[in-house]
C-alpha cells in the first residue's frame, strides 16, 4: 500500500512535468490567469505531496505487527489550531490573487470595442455597432430569414450595425474588445481556448467578457455550454490580424441598412442561367449522366453560399472532388451580385420527381436520420435558420457522394467553410458506406409526400 | 476527554428497558418484501440502488467507446451520446450515490448506532422505499418511449432541456422530471424518518458528542437534503410546466427550431440558481455520509481513536451550513453578474478549511496507530489518496478566476469524478467490506476483495488523473467527437483511448465484487458478532445478523464515546460503547489475578 501510495504521488508529479497535455499557448492579456493557474498548481502539489507522504510513514512505521499497542491521544488542540492557521494562511494565498484578477477581468477598460456574439444553434454570428458606436436594439421575437439579427426595424442606432453572419470574425491585435454574448434560442458558450476567457450566451439578456488579443493569427472558437445535439460541431474562426486589414475587413461588411436594401433579381438571375442548364438541365432537375445534380429545390441561401465557397476556394479545391473542381470555372465567372440573382432564380425552379437510383435498408436509414433531422428537418425539407438545405427530392446519387465526401473530408474541410465542417463531423456517424445508402434510402422516402406537400408536415 | 468518560456520575443510572411492542413480521413477504424493518429497507435500497447504478456503469462504458474509439458503433450517433451522458449523472448521482447513502447505509446503521429497536416510523420508511423504487421504474421508463430518455446533461438547463434539438424532448424529459420529484417525495419521507431517529430515539447514554461519526455524517447530509431538496423540487415542477402546459418560467422570448416560440420573460439564469442550490449541497449529501462513515473505518481498523472528535463534529456541521452559500461557483461563467465570482470564490475557499481540518484528522489517526491492513482499511486509505486529489483540484475550480479557463472542460470531468464519484464509491465498497459481516454473518472473500480494490483504486486513477490535463489543453466536456479541433493535440486521442481501456478493465472488475458478494452470502468464512473488534452497538447485538427489534430483550446503555480503542492501561484494545466502566477489564486486574 504505501510502495503503491509512492509511486503515484511520484507519478502524479512527473505527470504535471512531462504532460504533453498543457495550457494552450497565450494569445490575449489574461497572462494573470495562467499565473494563477501555477500558484495553484504549486500550492496543492507541495499539499498533495505532504499529506500522502505523511500517510505513507505512518502505514510504514505503524503497521500492525501484532507486537504494539495504537497511542491514545483524542485530541490535541495546539496541533489541531495551528493545522487550522496554516490551512487558512495557505487558502488565503490562492485566494487573493485570483480576487485581484477577477476585479481586473470584471472591469472593462474604456477603450475597449465592442462586439456582439450571437449564439444560435448550432452557429455563431457577429454584430459590429457601425460609425455610431452603438448598437441598434434586438428582441429574439423579431429574427426570421430576412433579419436574422430581430433588430428593430426603427431603431436609428441599428441602420448602421456591420452584420457578419458567416462564422468567421476578424479582430485587431493589441485592442481591447468587449464581447457582447446573447442567444436566440437556448445557451451557449463563447470559447476561443488561447484567449482564457469565455462566457455563456443567453437568450433574453446580455452577457459579456472582454481581453485584448496580443497575437496574430487563427483561433477556433468551440461552444463551452451544451446546447443539443451538434453542440460539438458548432465552432467559429477568429483571425487576430494588424488593425489595417481589419479595418479593411470591416468595410467590406454589410450594414443592416444595405443588407435591407439589397435585393437580388430573379428575372436578371435567369438569364444567368442559361449557362447551367447545359449540365443541370433546363428547369435545373440534374442529369446524372453529367454529373450534375438537381438544383431545383435548393432555396437561395445555400445555393448562394455554395456559389460562393466554389469562388474563393472552399469548395471544389481539392483534386478527389473532381466534379467540384469543374464547377470552380463557373462560379468564378460570377459577381456577387449575380450570385443573388442567379441563387434567387434558382428557389423559383419547380421541384420534380427524381428517379430513385440507390437501393438500401431505408428503416436502418430512419435510425440513421434522426440525428439529420435536428437540421435538415424531419420531413427532409431543410432549414434556412441552421443553414441545412433540402434533401428530400434531391439526386440520390448525388448525396451518397456528398455524404462519402464529407465522410473522408474531401468536401467540408475548408477553414471557410463553416458548415461544410459540421457535416464533416456529423457524418462521421455514417460508419460505412452501407450506412450512406441505407440514410440517403430513407431520404428517397422522404421524398414521396414531400413531392405532394411542397412543404414540411406538422413534427 | 479520555479521563471524563469514566466518571460514573455521568451517566444516566442503568434501567431495564423494556423490549417495544414491535410488529413481528410473518411470512416471506412480510420479512423480506412488505418489510418495515429498516434493515430489510437497507438492503432493499442498497440492490435497486446498485442494479440501476450498473445501468449507469454500462452507459458510462457506452460513452467511453465513442471518446476512445469513435464511431466503433452505429448505435452511438450524438443524439444517444448526450443522452448516455445525460442518464449516466443523473442515476450516479441521485438514484445510487444518494440513494445508497442515506437509504442504504443510513437506514441500516442509524438505528443500531443509536441503540435504537428500529426507525421512528417504520411504515413511512417502508413507504419511501416503495416510491424510490417507483422513480427509478419512472426513470428507467424514459429508454423505452419514443425519442429515447433525455439528452440534456444531468444539469437539465433550460432552455436547452425542454426544445428540440435536445434528444427525448418528447417524453424523455417529463419522465425525467416527473421520476425527480417523486424521488423528491419518496427521500423526504426517510429524510423525515432519520432525523427524528438520531433526535429521539437515541438509547440512554448515547448522548449527541458520543455517536459515531458514521451518523453525524448521515445525519447532517439528511437534514441537507431535506433543506435542499425543495429547490429541486420547485426548479422540477415549474420545468414541467413550462414543458407541458407552456408557462414561461425558465423560457424566454426565443427561437425554436428556427421558429419564434410563444415564450415571453423567463429566466434560464432562475433555473441554474435552484438548480445549484440544491445541486451543491447535494455533493456534500453525498460526501458528509462518506466522511462519517470512513472516519469509523480508520478508527476501527487502526485500533485509535479518531483523531478530533469534536472538532470532526463541527467540521460536518460547518461544511453543511457552508455547503448552502457556495453554490454560484458552478456558475462563474453562466452569464450571472459577474461580482457574485468575488463573493462565492470566498465562500468556497472558506469551506476548504474545515475540510482541510477532516482530511488532516485523518491522516493524525493514522499516526501512532496499529494500523490492520483490512479490505475496509484499503478502501479508506484509497478514499484519502483520491479525496486530497479531488479536494485539491476543486481549489482550482472554486478559485473565479482559475475556472475560467477550466470551466465547462475534461478539468471538472476529472475533479468531480474524484471528489464525488470515485472517493465516495471507495467508501461505498469499504463499508461493505466492513458491515457486510454484520448484515449477513459472513465475510466476504479477502482475495478478491484484493484483486476489486487494487483494480478500482489504481485503475480510477488511471481514468481520471489524466482528464485534468486534458481540460488545461481546455479539451470541452459533453462532446460527441473533437473532429479536427485545431488546439487540441493529436495525442489526445491515444491518451482517451488508454483511458477507455481502463475503464473497460475498472468496470470489469466490479463484476469480481458482485461475484464475491453471492459467492460469500453462501460459502463466506463465518463472522461471529464482532469480527472487527469495534466498539460501537451494532457489533454487540445478540444476534448476528440482527434480528427484528434490534437488541433483544433489552437495550443497550452507553457508557462511552464510540473511540475507546487502545485506552492505556486496559486489556483489551477496545472497550464496546456499552460496557459500563466496572466491567473494563484492565492490565492492573490480570496481573493481580496471576496469569502473567
């Protein structure tokens, strides 16, 4: 027992020297954090040690041998006292720092900026107050897909707010930055791992912390608070970058004013058109012979961002994705606002039937799907607000090959590609591809009374 | 205090107490199932707490497999994970720890501790068993209906808890919450029951400063429970109703689904305060009753007294008053005002030293002691080691600032699986090994018991000591997979794989136990009345096991704290709680009677 006892706490201790599992590196102010980490560490190693030393004489030296009699001492109040004292002196030194720190991080410097995170499953979205530093009111009761902020609508302070939807931030290095935290639906946790601090996100009021980024360079920002079922996938990017470029950054930006204002036009978007229907087909039902899927169906959210992931780069990159690779050309050839008009014409398209091609164990499927459903919708029809486009009626083929891809991270890698990550990960459950087939014949099924409906039946 | 306990006028004067007139049971089932018996109720709390916390073990090993070894299943998609997380802490926590502790341990020793015949209300225990054991069926249930058992943690946050997104949204969720209150209703009934025992029913003599530690522990985490409970028990029902009946009071104005919901003005905060009102005290339930219950093994099997009697008493008081204003340290990064962290951070801190004070008494017991290498002695050796670890981690957690970065990572994995689960559970087993003699008059095999503590003990802390380090990378906890996590190391992965190995081999070797517990009820040496040589009543019953009444014709009289082990000058090196201070035999008597 007291070999076993020696050589743990000696185990323990050259654990927390040779781990190679250590605090990431610093990337904000919060130095002090990390210092009162090692007092910590330092403080309880030295108790740790003494007290399972103490423990390991006294089973060597007070073992029963059947020779000796246990002292008899029921009390002893000076030991105990000074036991006492010493414990108190000792947790008033871990204390005290700490309190020190906690006032510092508490108390928001006043020329730190102000960012607001939203939360909202399973995303992150950001709000810059504008030329007026200030930002305009939100209620959660006003977000739908045309204000996905619920800013108030007349709220003079709001016109000018910078809208970043995409999970994707820049900061400039050595400002201080208060984040604003709130949630549309249920917490979340802000976390980038190198910055120390963090915060839950709550629906109905406000939260913040703040710290000054002292690095440049690419962080990942996870959620800390779970918040259902792709809590694990809901990550961000924040880039630490020279205030220039932010400032260029920024301005490339929507406000809520422009964003309002900006319409796409369906009818300039047909004529776009013309140059896909050699492969997608005419009213875009995708022809397999082609390998082109159908894009009827699709709403102009994700056709718009697949347009554009396919422009700069996070889409169709790699070489596996040969099909992907060949619809890079296209969507070069587009400006932004052509990608609008062509996405807006694309909703418009009629959704037809699709010739099933994929045959598999559609009830394993159904199992499989409950996790798709969270986003994608249990009918299969896709939801704008997480950013899942429609399955149900979409080419078969084409999906077993999305989902092989996404599998072996062929499509969905990209660091700009944010939901193109979160497929990476949620198709991992697919463990093989038996297991693509069986889901992509239950979303065959799926297709049927989606087909008559043409919209998502009561869950 | 050694010299006061043997003043004679002290004492009350020894009187004949009358054997009560106890309802006898007859038959199989008025014994073993209707049974109002508070020892039949132990037992009957101790096996429905172990099968159901064997479900946990299984769905713990579940969760393992995925973290190890991803996607080794199809059956684990994140939908079950999270609700194998969700399921795993609830029944640990409160349909074992709990459960075990105070249904179990408490209803088995606090009458034969007390000297008393049986509880004060014997019917009302027997009822809170029965509706225990209807909670944990409610709870169970939530595997069976559609959607599966809830997916929510065992915090059961709202809003998160009761909106899509969440598994067993549908049914789940109202299972569980329905299953907590009657728990709630079921726990009150024994919470009742053994506060008004330890009060009122204590035999003559066995005056407050002389019971054992076991029952001060038992006996303050009840009277917790019975003042935290309640919170839950609010928290759960308005939960329930804003789940069925759409009333707003967790559930702000927020989306759902992507959907505007029709809640207006809740507060997800309102709910994480009660929760954890109730939530903290609720880790000291289930460690007050720990610390009672191993102080009696360390004294017993090192043959000393413990080492501080009363201020052992004050440390369980004051922890337990303490343990009711700290509980915003489990919420230093929910969003609540942030000037709470000043104030609870110290309170936290404060509640460290009387427990410093426990763990040093100790440790001091030890010293000058002759210590007896039993299975018990194991067990507790094993408590401290892990305890100190686990107490020293939460340092850092309690500490505002230094839980920033840790909050919500593989750092409070592994600090509340040492202090809550793994130091507990070596007490559990240390216990059993130690009263199982009295319960069923046999031992249990010492080899095995051997072979189950060296596995559990080191392979624990080969699960949990590294988990630490993983949360200091800031590995978050609750996650499905890690994917490509760009601050997290690679080795992380191989570091979770060794770990489920441990797991899987710890879980194994709880097999062993349940074994040795069948094996020994049939085959087990023989343990005679007080195969320890303990002190304190329950080892001088008549009869081993005790019968019904406890005691025989008569009830025992105390004479003496229950420490006297190793009292200078007297023969042997215990004299029982009740031999009275004539009929000690001492060293000074033998030789006088010439057999030296």
């Amino acid at each position: 027992m007291a070999i076993a006892l020696i050589m743990l706490a000696t185990g323990s201790v050259l654990f927390y020297f040779l781990s190679p599992w250590q605090l990431t590196p610093l990337a904000s102010n919060w130095g002090a954090i990390d210092r009162t980490i090692s007092i910590s560490f330092w403080v309880t190693g030295v108790v740790f040690v003494a007290v399972t030393l103490f423990m390991v004489v006294a089973l060597l030296r007070y073992r029963d041998r059947g020779q000796r009699r246990a002292h008899y001492e029921p009390e002893n109040k000076r030991l105990e006292l000074w036991l006492t004292a010493i414990t108190t002196l000792g947790i008033a030194a871990l204390l005290a720092p700490g309190l020190f720190v906690w006032g510092d991080f508490v108390r928001v410097p006043d020329d730190a900026h102000e960012v607001e995170v939203v939360g909202q499953q399973w995303h992150w979205s950001f709000r810059f107050p504008g030329e007026d530093g200030a930002f305009g009111a939100a209620r959660n009761g006003l977000v739908d897909d045309a204000n996905p902020y619920g800013l108030v609508a007349d709220d003079p302070h709001g016109r000018d707010d910078i809208l970043v939807e995409t999970p994707r931030v820049l900061l400039p290095v050595d400002r201080p930055v208060k984040l604003i935290l709130r949630s549309k639906d249920v917490l979340h946790n802000f976390k980038v791992a190198p910055f120390r601090a963090k915060m839950d996100a709550i629906p109905g009021q406000h939260t913040y912390f703040w710290f000054t980024p002292t690095r440049t360079g690419e962080f990942e920002a996870v959620c800390a608070e779970l918040c259902g079922i792709a809590h694990f996938a809901m990550r961000a990017r924040v880039e630490v970058v020279e205030p220039e470029t932010f400032d260029d950054w920024l301005g490339e930006q929507p406000t809520f004013a422009e964003l309002a204002g900006r319409q796409a036009d369906p009818e300039a978007g047909a004529e776009q058109f013309a140059t896909c229907v050699s492969c997608h087909g005419p009213r875009g039902g995708g022809r397999q012979e082609n390998d082109a899927p159908r894009l009827a169906g699709l709403n102009s959210d994700y056709v718009a961002r697949q347009l554009r992931n396919f422009r700069m780069g996070a889409r169709g990159e790699r070489e596996a994705d040969r099909f992907g690779q060949q619809m890079r050309p296209f969507a070069i050839s587009l400006e932004d606002q052509q990608v609008e008009n062509l996405a807006a014409y694309i909703e418009t398209l009629p959704v037809e039937p699709t010739p099933t091609t994929i045959i598999g164990d559609a009830r394993r499927g159904k199992a499989l799907y409950r996790s798709c459903a969270n986003c994608h919708g249990a009918a299969g029809l896709g939801r704008t607000a997480f950013r899942a486009p429609r399955l149900a009626g979409m080419n078969d083929w084409y999906l077993v090959r999305q989902l092989q891809h996404f599998r072996a991270g062929i499509r969905g890698r990209h660091p700009r590609d944010a939901y193109g990550n979160q497929m990476v990960d949620m198709a991992q459950i697919l463990v093989d591809d038996a297991a693509v087939r069986d889901v992509v014949a239950h979303i065959n099924r799926l297709a049927e009374p989606a087909m008559a409906e043409g919209r998502e039946p009561e869950e | 205090m050694g010299e006061r306990e043997y003043d004679a006028s002290s004492y009350a004067p020894p009187a004949e107490v009358e054997e009560m007139e106890l309802p006898h049971p007859k038959g199989f089932f008025g014994k073993y199932v209707w049974s109002q018996d508070a020892k039949v109720i132990a037992v009957q709390y101790g096996l429905t707490a172990t099968a159901i916390g064997l479900v946990a073990l299984v769905l713990s090993l579940l969760m393992r497999l995925q973290l190890g070894f991803p996607n080794s299943l199809s059956l684990i998609d994140p939908g079950s994970y999270l609700q194998y997380v969700t399921m795993h802490g609830m029944i640990m926590v409160v349909y074992l720890l709990t459960a075990i502790f105070l249904g179990g341990f408490g209803n088995y020793l606090i009458p034969l501790m007390c000297g008393a015949r049986d509880m004060v209300f014997p019917y009302l225990n027997m009822l809170s068993y029965w509706i225990y054991l209807a909670s944990v069926l409610i709870l169970v249930a939530g595997f069976f209906v559609a959607g599966g058992s809830t997916g929510a943690g065992w915090t059961l946050y709202p809003p998160q808890a009761i909106s899509p997104g969440t598994p067993g949204v549908d049914t789940g969720i109202v299972l569980m919450l329905v299953s907590l209150a009657v728990f709630i209703v079921g726990f009150t009934m024994g919470g009742l029951n053994y506060v008004v025992t330890v009060l009122q029913a204590r035999t003559r003599g066995m005056t407050l400063m002389r019971l054992p530690l076991t029952v001060w522990g038992i006996f303050m985490a009840t009277v917790m429970a019975l003042l935290a409970f309640p919170a839950l028990f609010v928290a759960v029902l308005m939960m329930l109703m804003d789940r069925l009946i759409g009333t707003s009071f967790f559930m702000p104005e927020m989306l759902s689904m992507g959907e505007s919901s029709d809640h207006r003005g809740g507060s997800p905060l309102l709910f994480q305060h009660l929760f954890w009102f109730f939530g903290h005290p609720e880790v000291y339930i289930v460690a007050l009753p720990a610390f009672g219950i191993v102080s009696d093994l360390i004294a017993t099997h090192a043959r000393k007294n413990i080492f501080g009697y009363r201020m052992m008493v004050w440390a369980i008081i004051i922890i337990g008053a303490l343990s009711f204003v700290v509980w915003a340290h489990h919420m230093y990064v929910s969003g609540m005002s942030p000037y709470f962290g000043f104030l609870f951070a110290t309170t936290t801190l404060i509640i460290a030293v009387p427990t410093a004070i426990k763990v040093y008494n100790w440790v001091l017991t030890l010293w000058r002691g002759n210590i007896r290498l039993t299975l018990p002695m194991l067990f507790a050796i094993g408590f401290l080691f892990t305890f100190v670890n686990g107490g020293l981690s939460g340092l850092f957690l309690g500490n505002v600032t230094v839980d920033v970065p840790l909050s919500d990572t593989y750092f409070v994995v592994g600090h509340f699986h040492m202090v809550m689960a793994v130091a507990p559970i070596l007490v559990i087993f240390g216990a059993i090994y130690h009263w199982y003699p009295k319960i069923t008059g046999r031992m249990l095999d010492e080899t095995l018991g051997k072979v189950h503590f060296w596995i559990t003990f080191l392979g624990t802390y080969v699960i949990y000591y590294p988990m630490h380090f993983m949360g200091l990378e800031g590995v978050p906890r609750r996650y499905y997979a890690y994917g490509e996590t760009t601050f997290i190391s690679d080795s992380v992965q191989s570091l979770n794989a060794v770990i489920t190995v441990a797991a899987f081999i710890v879980a194994l070797a709880q097999l062993l136990f349940l074994f040795n517990l069948a094996w020994s009820y049939f085959r087990g040496r023989e343990a005679g009345s007080n195969p320890w040589q303990a002190t304190t009543l329950e080892w001088q019953t008549p009869h081993t096991p005790p019968r019904h009444g406890n005691f025989g014709k008569a009830l025992p009289i105390v004479y003496r704290w229950p420490y006297d082990y190793s009292v200078p000058g007297v023969k042997q090196d215990f004299i029982p709680q009740n031999v009275p201070p004539e009929a000690v035999e001492r060293e000074s008597d033998t030789r006088r009677g010439g057999e030296r």
